[in-house]
C-alpha cells in the first residue's frame, strides 16, 4: 500500500459534511491514511467521476452505470431511503401537469444526478429541460425564468416557505413503481486502489458516521461553516432525511434498490437509441 494519501470529493451540504467530518478532521484514527478533501455540488463530483478525477467519491446513484468500470460502490456513506426523493415545484399551481409539461420549461439539477432519472421515468414527454445547480433552482423558478423545477438537498425543506407549491414527489412515484427505497447517492472508489485498502476506507466512513451520531444533535463547526448560513434547525431536518441505516451499511436491500434504478436507466438510454 504504497499511496496514503487520497482525493475525496463530498457536498457542502450537512448530510456529507455529518458523515465525513470526523474522517477528514481527524477526530477518529484512520490508520495511517490521509484524506485530501474537495467539497463541490454533486453534479460537478457526478462529471469528475466520469473523468476519474478523485480516488473517492460521493456521485448520484443516475451516473453510478457510466463508471463502474474504473470505480467500485462502498456500502458506507450513501443517501437512500423512503421519503427521500425530489419533488417537482412551481410559482403557481398546475391543473393537469400530464397534459401540460410537454409545454413546461424545467429546471434540473444536473444532467447525471438521480433526480433527473425520476423525472425523466415520471414525465417522459418533457423536452424543455434546463440543467441548473441546485441552489439556484428555487430562485429560478420565483424569477420566472422556468415553470417549475426539480429541488434536492435542503430545497426540499424550504419551498414552501417560499410560497412555491410541490407539483409531485418524485420519490414518491419511485416507491410506488418500484416498491423499494429511492437511492439518491453513493460512495464510489477507484477500483486501482485495490480491495484491502478499499474495505479500510469503507470501515473509515462507518467509524466516523458512528463518531458524529454519537454527538449528535450537536453540531460541529465543520458542518456549520459549509452549510453557510443555513438554520441550525434546518441542518438537523436535512441530516435526520439523508442520514440513516442504509447511510451506515446499505445492505441487501439498498442493494436492490440500487440494481432497479440501475436497470431503469437502462431502459431510458435504450428508449433513445
């Protein structure tokens, strides 16, 4: 194990910071390994995979099929579950949305992230789409700039208090096709780095997901600063959604769960062929 020092790419946003604090602030032993750590919207972590610009990698589970083959999936450090997923909003609210979206001008968060996977299973006949970081979705949309947008991360917590109505819950649609929890995000390695080191890293994360729940509700200074000026009340609504069991290990069932999305993206890509 000649390397001991590696890139590791997470969101600013509480969920990743939570999970990965303790690891890259060394506030638990790492047994010898350092972390690099590179804090970045998922869609830019979902392209840098792609590229196989970092060693590790938190990545949207929509761009997990196109880089299997240089990256394995760690069983720590994900966000899946049920009641998770992203909604569809608006300024105003819309009658008959089937109908209409082929119409609509929507805001995505991203060409690769999981939610426009669900968004594109649950309204297959939109065709005006705009790829937007997510932060800007919600602002879009009041502006006027699109009709309505698909929000992730703590997007998903404020709408309403921004006047915006949910048009659907993506997540919701998913569980529903599907019967299985909606995996939004995973951690991947570069599969070059071998399985020794790769089982440590994985045990790594655990220890320290284990290291924040067990201070938790209070929060670090980590996750305050990279969540800017975020409610502290907020924080905690987002680490209670994202965070969970399937966060510690996913296990067989967040494995299926994974294989189906897998599949589906399948389907979409051979749709367009």
């Amino acid at each position: 194990m000649a390397k001991k020092v590696f890139t590791l790419g997470f969101s600013p946003c509480p969920n990743d910071t939570f999970i990965f604090d303790a690891l890259v602030n060394h506030k638990i032993d790492t047994a010898g390994l350092q972390f690099e750590s590179k804090l970045e919207d998922v869609e830019t972590l979902n392209r840098w995979a792609l590229e196989g610009k970092l060693d590790i990698s938190k990545v949207s589970y929509g761009v997990w099929p196109l880089i299997q083959k240089n990256y394995a999936l760690l069983n720590s450090g994900g966000a899946l579950g049920k009641g998770v997923g992203p909604l569809l909003i608006s300024k105003e609210p819309v009658g008959d949305i089937d109908s209409t979206m082929k119409d609509l001008v929507v805001a995505i968060p991203g060409e690769h992230t999981t939610a426009n996977l669900l968004f594109s299973m649950a309204f297959p006949e939109a065709r005006q789409i705009k790829y937007m970081l997510f932060s800007t979705i919600e602002d879009a949309v009041l502006n006027g700039d699109v009709d309505c947008g698909v929000i992730i991360h703590e997007s998903r917590l404020t709408y309403a208090q921004k006047g915006l109505h949910k048009l659907m819950d993506l997540g919701d649609f998913w569980e529903q096709q599907t019967e299985v929890p909606i995996p939004l995000g995973g951690v991947v390695m570069k599969k070059e780095i071998g399985m020794d080191v790769m089982s440590m890293v994985d045990d790594l994360i655990r220890k320290s997901l284990e290291f924040a729940f067990g201070n938790y509700p209070r929060l670090s200074d980590y996750v305050k600063i990279h969540a800017q000026e975020m409610d502290e009340g907020v924080m905690r609504q987002h680490i209670d959604l994202y965070v969970n069991d399937f966060t510690l290990d996913l296990g067989p069932e967040g494995r299926r769960a994974i294989e189906k999305l897998t599949a589906q993206r399948a389907v979409k890509v051979s749709s367009l062929l």
